[in-house]
C-alpha cells in the first residue's frame, strides 16, 4: 500500500512529497530534503486504515 503525503521541510520551509508504505506498520526513518539536502525525520503511525505522518528536523 503506498501513499503520497505533502510536506514542508523543517529546515527550508519548502514542500515536498513522500512516498510512504503503509504495508511496513509504524516507521521512522530518515531521508534528505530534496531542496536543501539537510536530513528529516519521518515518523509514520499506522493504525488500521488510518495513518499519520510527522517531519522534524533532527535536533527537535
């Protein structure tokens, strides 16, 4: 199952997409910000059919 999911970057302030699998249950994981490169925490809960995605950066 995947799903995309807008953001804004915690750093640059621009948006961005995620592709997210939700089949993987809850995940965190860290990717670079396709704009400024500097690297964001991405906290995805799954529950059912419902989910959540959360971005920080990494000293929040």
């Amino acid at each position: 199952m995947l799903e995309t999911e807008s953001y804004d970057c915690p750093y640059c302030g621009e948006p961005a997409e995620a592709v997210l699998d939700l089949s993987g249950g809850d995940q965190s994981y860290i990717e670079d910000c396709p704009v400024c490169c500097r690297p964001i925490i991405f906290d995805l809960q799954v529950h059912d059919d419902e989910w959540m995605l959360s971005v920080r950066s990494e000293n929040e």
